[in-house]
C-alpha cells in the first residue's frame, strides 16, 4: 500500500489532505512543516510527498531540495496559495527542483485525488 | 660789466640827427639826399640853399640839445648811476627799459629769461622781437602797460622764447626818468615754475574733489574749540539729505542712533589719546523723514594745541547703507537657512520669530505657514499681537483673523495700525508679509507692537527676509510632502505584504471550504461524518473572518471597534498574566497611574496591543533575564512636544510603556518593525503580524507607537492612546440559547440592500418566532411604515444603503410611528452619521459581521421579549 507524506502547516488543510487520502486508500502522515518533514521522511521511507511551500521553520522548496537528493525516484506534489509573490512563482520553482506535479490553492479534491493517482500508477 | 659803460654812447645821435635832418629836408620840400649836398665841393649854388640853413640850424640845436642832455646825464653817472645800475643788473628779476617799444637796457636776468645768447645786442631792439607775446590778441606789447595799482594780483605776462618755450612772468611796469629822460621800467618776475606747481595743484584738487565725488564722500572740518563743523556738499547730503547740513557737533551728533553714538565717542576718545593713528566708525543715522542709513566715518586730529590737546578734527562721512544692507541680508539669509535646516514645525516657526523680532527690533512675532489643506500653522509670540492670541495654533482658512488674511491676500508688505478682533488688544502697529514663491502662497511673517512705529525700510526689510525665506520655506515643504509620499509608498509596501500573508491564508481558508464541503456532498448519507465535515467548513469562515478583521485592524481607515474602557484593569492583568508565565529571571513591574480615565479602543485589541509588546521584551530578555515595567500614565500634549504633530497641543492621552533591560533593537530592523510578516516564516502561525498589529491597532484609534532604544541599553515601547471618551455601546454577551418561539406574535421590518443579508435575515428570525418582511432601501421602508404604521413591533436596518441611510430612515420611523423600536446593523467603525445623540434614535445596535444568535437576541430586545 503507497504511503504518502503530507508537509503542510494550515491546521485544516493537513487535516483536509489527511482524510481526503485516508478515504482514497492510501496510508498517510503528516508534518507542520519542513523540518519536521525532512525528519519524518528520513524516519521511514514514503512512495510519495506532497508538500506546501511557504512554512516556518523550512521551506517546501529547501524540503523538496533535501528530499530529492536521497531519493531521486520519490514522486512529489507542491502545492501553493502564494504569498509575497503570486503561487505560480514558487510552483515553478518547485517544479524546476523536482516536483512532479503542482497545483495551486484552492485545487479540487478530485485534481490532487488524480495527481496522487496518477504518480503512483 | 664792459658793456654798461658804453650804453649811453652817441650812436644816439646819429640817427637823430638824421631824423632831424630828414625832418627839416621834407619841411622845406626839399629834394635829393641831404648829407651829400652838404658835403658837396664848395662853390656849388645851391649850398645856400634855404632847406639846407634851416637844415643846418636844426642839426646844429640839435647838438646844442645832446650836448646838454650829456651833461645832464653826467652827474647821474658820474654820482650814483654806476652803483643804480650794477643794482639792477644784479637784480632777482628781469629788468627791461624801453622806451617807445624799443628796448634800452636788459638787466641779467632779463636776458636769462628772455633766453639771450650772451652778448647779443639787445639795444633798440622791439619789444616784440625781445619778448614776443603769447597772446596774440594784445593789442599792445604787456610791457608798455603801466601798472596803476599794485594792490591787486600782478598781471601774468606769457612770452614765447626763440626756442617756443614759454615763459610765464608777473610783471610791474612803471614810468620813470632814465638817464635824464622819461622811460618805462618793466620788472619781469618769472613764473613759470611756480604757475605749474599751481596749476599741478589745482589739478589735483580738482582730481581728489572729483575722486571723493565718485566715491560719495564727504568731507568735514570740526573747530573742537568752538564746535562749528564745516562740511562739503556730499556732507550734508549724507549726514542729513532733505534738510539743513548741521553746522554744529552737537546737531550732527544728534543725528547718530543713540547706541551708536557711545561707540563713536569712545572710537574718538582713543584716537584723540593717540591710541589709534585714525578713528573708523559705522553709525546709523537717523534721517529727517524717519529712515535711517548707515554711515562710514573717519577722522583724524588735524591740529594739537602744544600740550598735544586736539584741536581740530578732519575726516570723512561715506553712506554705506547699500553695502549694510547687502551685509545684512547675506547675515540674515545664512541665518534663515541655518534655521530652516535645523528646525522644522512649531520649533521652527518659533526660531524664526525670534530671527524677526531682533532684526526689526520689534517686541512680537508671528509667524504662520500654511499646510495642505490651506490651514495657517501660526505660533504668536505674545498676547499683545492684535487679534492674536499666543503660542501655537492651527487656524481653518476663516478663522485666520483679518489682518492676517490681508497681509496674506497682499502682494507687497502690509503695516496694519488698527487693534485686531480682541477688545482687549492694544493698538500695536504691524507689519506683516506673505510668504510666496511664483504664485503659491505659502504663509506669512509679521511683527508688532513697536512703539515708534513700522517705516517704509522696515517693510523693505521685511520684504526681503520673507524673499530670501520663501524658496526655503517651499523646499522644507516639498520635503515634507516627499515623506509623506514616501511614508505612503512604505505603507503600499506594507500593505502589499499583507497582501501577500492575507492571498496565503485565505487560500488556506478556501482550501478548506473547498475540500470539506466537497467531502460534505459525498458524505450526505452519513451524518456523523456529514456534521465533521460541516464543522471544518464553518471553522474555515471563522478563520476568514478573523482574516477581515486583521486587515481592517493594519489598516488605517478602517479600525477596530472602538469603545471607552478602563484600561487600569486590563493592564494589571496583563501584567499578571506575564508575572506567571515567564522564566525566574525576569522580573515584573507594573506601574499603573490612579488617573488613567478611559481610551477609545476595545478590551481585545488592547489586550492584543499588551500581548504583543510585552512578547517583544520577554524575548529581548530570553537569555540573561532582567526587568519588564509595564508603566500607564495619562499625559497632556505639550506644545513643544516633538512627538506629536503640533495640533494635539492639549490632547489627554494614555502612556502605556512595556520597557525592557534586553539587547535592544537592532539599527537595520527599526524600519522594518511595523512590517507585517517580517519574519516570514511565521505565515501562518497567527502571531506573524507582531508589531505591525500593535502600530495597525493604535493608529486605527488615532494614537501613536514609539520604539526607543536608551543609552542604558534596553528597549522602550511608548503607545500612546487618546483619553476621549466616546458613548459606550452595548457590549455583546455571548449570545445564551434562545428558545425557538421568542418572537412568536412580534413582526420586524428588515431592511437591507444585498439581498442575500435580507435572506438571512428572513431565515434567522423566523427560525426565532419572528414574522419578517424585508425592504431593499429606505425608501421602501419609509413607505411600508407610513402604509401601515401598527404593522411592525421592530424595524431592523443596515446603516449604509443607496437612497436614505439607516439613520434617516430612524428618522422617518420616528416622525411616522413615535416609540417604534429601530435597530441598527452597521459595519465595524462606522458611527451613525450623525452625533452621539442619534444613537437614541437606535434601540440596539449590531455590528457587522454579526453571528446569528446576536441579531437575533437584538431584535428580541428591541421587541422586548427578553431584557
């Protein structure tokens, strides 16, 4: 069974990505942020991260960086509502250090449902 | 010597004799040469011819005569004439005789100045050959003039030499006997040297009168005995234009500026003590039509009496009141800059008045300048000003007195002597000008209360100051309206960046409304996890609502809701609050002033702003510990209180200091400290706002936040709160459960513009009990009212609609159905648009978002179900 790891500081939205994946059949942990991310990640393997960029502590894009270079295979999917700059400037960065797909905030249940689907294929 | 003996020789005979002859040949008609008929061989016939007797007789009495006339002369010569003559040989001075225009005798002298080669003959020679006049037009030789009187200046005489030199001569002619016969005498005294030393002298008079002319100057001559001063034209002009040139010390003197005066005497003194080769005084001058003028003076004793005491004084006056001025207005103009640069706002506007009152040495000022909104910053250095009142003021364009409004309409300096608007104002003269630059007007700066009065230089005077201020004036606004931009362009930023944080929670939020509510469709069937799912959603609207309500809070237009509130207690409680939580190592110090009042600011952003701050010094304290006061004071603005903008003189105020003994804040993040999501990784955590929520919240309520950073080291948060007092409303209670038939019978009026609040408002009540029927505007509802007026227990309506507002519409209720009760729904910080008054026209107010339970309980109020 694919285990996904969901990196993402909003309370609801954690809580959202956890019960959405959950009821899709997959096995999932969460982490408030990047830091805590890393260290969960290097704690147990997962065949999936998805994570959001602008957290404290570590950035999804230092986290991306840090998983990438163990695990050259692992799927990844960044997702953003933005901040100083519009999301699409940190999901291309995202995107440019290795995320597999990104989807900017507020994304349907069934877009990050089928990105999730479709990695793990 | 050789040569005077033979002068008188008979050579003079001869050709008298020869005349005589001639004479008596033409007497008789007789032709052919007489000598030689006469030395004809004897026997000629015509020897006895009758011209030749006559001839004869007459060459004959005329030797008898020359043989007397030696004889005569004999004497003469023989006795004194030797001696007379070697005298006027070896005379100082020219000497000619002559006689009929033939010269006799040239002394020495003479021939030295006549230019003779020695030797030459100078016997019977013309006068005209001897002494060629210069003067062409004399019709007579200047020597053959007898001089009648010598009482009088001798005559110039100017004789062209042989080499056409000139010599230029004074000359005494006389007649007298000369060797037994009349001559004329010419004494010749030569000139020349002494005409040119003259004439050099007249020169360069001429030269220095017109020099001094060029220069203005004027030249006096003091008797110190008497006192009589004797001055030149440019003198008296300078000294006294338009009136008598004194003739005495004591007028002159009078003349001089009294303090001035003092000077010049003691300048004198040391010079007359030889202290000083000269004296140089700059005096002002008072002048007969009032003005004064700066004069240069410079003297020097002329004359000591043999004891050395001075008797005479000479010198120079010179007017150097252009150049004073010029001095002055450069002086003034450095200073005026150097004020302008150094000082800004009241200050400011103080310094230069002082600037003013001591140039045109007048006891009061004042000085305004004007703002953006065409209002007169004025700061009046005393009472007395006509129409003034003193210190600093910040005057509507129509409550700038009339004086002052005419000085600022005026091109051209005004001098006012009427008292201004005070009855109590005495009759002080002003003078007063704007401030201008090209056509904008910029402000104005007076003086009054001189006794003597203001003149026409004064004006002049203060014209020019106000020339030289104005572009400094202008450029000091400018600078201040670059700030003011600037200022603003850093709020953008700001704002930007919350922007920024508000797009990244909000997307959070919708994330979660998104997602859950989707989840919700799928979870229809099972309501356990449908509620979960509803729940989150509704926790997201929460959330977004919060959000709303930050962005109001940074934002300076919008604020927090404001009420009046005690705010002693709050701080203790804080200050409590802080004293359990933190490490051993700090200590707490809460100083709370039994006079605080009340601020116009809510309990939870107080609580906030108290939160924050004391954050902010337990952190700076984290390692090491120390003490955090907590200090609340009132306090009353100061005019001269820098911090504040001048029109909050006399505000009350609420201090509230969270000092701490940490590091202090670092140099480079002071600007940044209001920045919201400075540290950026807190988004999302709640807190990342910090300061900027301290600075949004006070600013919201009109206060102010101050950051210091001692020199003992630490850090000082100063919030500074206004004390006004605003009416209080009615605080909402969290809302108890209702029972579901609480407005059964009663029926509301709701009146709304956005129909989705009316639909709400429809299903809110009525769920309570109540019969609802809504209007879309106050129109509307006015109409329904009138239509039927026994129809409703409530009316309920939104402040800001198109057409009548909330309050007009109360208005209307109560004319048309006195005692109705009108509840007001209004956003956060908007008042009724009226006084505090108008919240009677109000039975309850709701504030905007509301949460069902509070409208609900509002209209049960105003319905009188529940109290």
């Amino acid at each position: 069974m694919p285990r996904i790891l969901v990196i993402e500081d909003d309370d609801e939205v954690r809580e959202l990505l956890e019960s959405l994946l959950t009821r899709e059949g997959h096995v999932v942990a969460t982490a408030a942020n990047g830091k805590q991310g890393v260290a969960a990640f290097l704690a147990e393997p997962f065949d999936l991260v998805i994570t959001d960029i602008i957290m404290p502590e570590k950035d999804g894009i230092e986290a991306i960086m840090d998983l990438r270079r163990g695990r050259p295979d692992l799927k990844l999917i960044a997702i953003s509502g933005g901040g100083r700059a519009e999301p699409e400037n940190y999901l291309h960065s995202a995107q440019l250090l290795g995320a597999n797909r990104t989807l900017r905030k507020p994304f349907s249940n069934e877009a990050i449902v089928a990105a999730v689907r479709d990695l793990l294929a | 010597m050789p040569r005077s003996r033979n002068v008188f020789r008979p050579p003079a005979f001869l050709p008298a004799l020869a005349l005589l002859a001639g004479a008596g040949r033409a007497c008789a008609g007789i032709e052919g040469p007489v000598l030689p008929g006469w030395l004809r061989p004897s026997g000629a016939p015509a020897w006895f011819d009758i011209g030749e007797v006559v001839l004869v007789i007459l060459v004959l009495a005329a030797i008898a005569g020359a043989i007397r006339y030696r004889s005569r002369l004999r004497p003469l010569r023989t006795a004194g004439e030797t001696r007379y003559l070697k005298l006027v040989q070896s005379a100082p001075f020219g000497v000619v005789v002559h006689r009929g225009g033939r010269v006799l005798f040239v002394n020495e002298h003479g021939r030295l100045l006549f230019g003779l080669e020695a030797g030459a003959p100078t016997q019977g020679l013309p006068l005209d050959q001897l002494a060629p006049s210069a003067d062409a037009a004399a019709p007579e030789h200047p020597f053959n003039v007898v001089t009648t009187s010598t009482a009088g200046m001798m005559p110039i005489v100017r004789i062209r030499r042989a080499d056409g030199t000139l010599l230029e001569a004074q000359t005494l002619t006389i007649t007298n006997d000369f060797s037994g016969a009349n001559a004329r005498l010419t004494f010749i005294r030569d000139m020349t040297i002494e005409l040119a030393a003259q004439r050099e002298l007249h020169e360069n008079r001429e030269r220095l009168a017109v020099a001094l002319d060029a220069a203005r100057d004027g030249i006096w001559d003091l008797d110190l005995a008497t006192g009589r001063v004797e001055g030149t034209a440019a003198f008296g002009e300078i000294i006294a234009p338009g009136a008598a040139t004194p003739v005495d010390v004591a007028t002159w003197r009078g003349l001089i500026h009294r303090a001035d005066r003092d000077r010049l005497e003691a300048a004198i003194a040391d010079h007359e003590q030889d202290l000083t080769s000269s004296y140089e005084c700059e005096l002002r001058v008072r002048r007969a039509d009032g003005s004064s003028a700066w004069v240069l003076e410079h003297g020097r004793v002329a004359r000591r009496s043999a004891g050395g005491a001075p008797l005479r004084l000479v010198g120079t006056v010179r007017d150097v009141t252009l150049r004073k001025r010029a001095e002055r207005r450069l002086d003034m103009r450095s200073r005026l800059t150097a004020t302008v640069v150094a000082t800004r706002d009241a200050e400011l506007r103080d310094a230069l008045g002082s600037l003013l009152r001591e140039e045109l040495e007048a006891p009061y000022s004042c000085v305004g300048i004007l703002d953006r909104g065409g209002r007169l910053r004025l700061t009046c250095s005393r009472h007395d000003v006509p129409g003034m009142t003193p210190g600093h003021r910040l005057l509507s364009p129509e409550a700038v007195p009339a004086g002052l409004q005419r000085v600022l309409a005026a091109a051209t300096p005004l001098i006012l002597v009427e008292t201004g608007n005070e009855p109590d104002a005495p009759a002080a003269p002003l003078l007063g000008v704007r401030l201008a630059s090209d056509d904008r007007v910029l402000g104005l700066v007076c003086v009054a209360g001189r006794e003597e009065g203001f003149l026409r230089e004064d004006a002049d005077m203060l014209a020019t100051i106000a020339e030289d201020l104005a572009p400094l004036i202008l450029a000091r606004l400018e600078t201040e309206a670059i700030d003011a931009q600037l200022a603003q362009s850093q709020k953008t930023e700001a704002l930007g960046v919350l922007a920024g944080g508000i797009a990244h929670d909000f997307n959070n939020i919708l994330q979660a409304i998104m997602g859950f509510s989707s989840l919700a469709r799928q979870d229809a069937a099972d309501p356990a996890r449908l509620t979960t799912d509803l729940d989150r959603v509704q926790k997201a609207t929460v959330r977004g609502q919060d959000l709303v309500q930050r962005i109001l809070q940074f934002s300076r237009s919008e604020g927090p809701d404001t009420e009046s509130l005690d705010p002693a207690p709050l701080v203790q409680e804080a200050a409590r609050e802080l004293a359990a939580t933190v490490p051993a190592d700090i200590t707490i110090d809460c100083r709370v002033a039994p006079d605080c009042g009340r601020v116009r600011v809510g309990a939870q952003p107080l609580r906030q702003i108290l939160r924050n701050l004391t954050q902010n010094a337990r952190q700076a304290m984290e390692t090491g510990g120390g003490r955090l006061t907590i200090i609340a004071r009132p306090l009353t603005v100061e005019p001269d209180d820098g911090r504040f903008p001048v029109e909050w003189t006399g505000r009350d105020l609420l201090e509230l200091a969270v000092a701490d003994t940490g590091a202090g804040i670092p140099e480079a993040h002071r600007a940044r400290l209001f920045d919201p999501f400075f540290t950026t990784r807190e988004v999302g955590q709640g807190s990342g706002l910090g300061l900027s929520v301290v600075h949004g919240l006070v600013t919201a309520v009109g206060g102010r936040v101050f950051f210091e950073t001692p020199a003992a080291g630490g850090t000082v948060a100063s919030v500074f709160l206004p004390r006004t007092p605003v009416i209080g409303r009615p605080a909402e209670s969290d809302s108890p459960p209702l029972p579901a038939t609480a407005g059964a019978g009663k029926r509301v009026l709701f009146v709304d513009d956005e129909e989705e609040i009316r639909e709400l408002a429809v299903v809110l009540l009525g769920r309570a009990g109540f019969q609802v029927e809504t209007a879309a505007d106050g129109f509307a509802a006015g109409e329904r009212i009138l239509a039927g007026p026994g129809d409703f227990d409530v009316v309920v309506t939104d402040q800001y609609m198109p057409g009548l507002t909330g309050r007009e519409l109360a208005v209307r209720v109560a004319a048309a159905r006195p005692g109705l009760p009108v509840v007001l729904v209004t956003g956060m910080n908007e008042t009724p648009d009226g006084q505090e008054g108008d919240l009677a026209l109000f039975r309850e107010v709701v504030i905007k978002p509301f949460s069902g339970p509070s409208l609900v309980m509002a209209v049960c109020r105003a319905a009188g179900v529940v109290h």
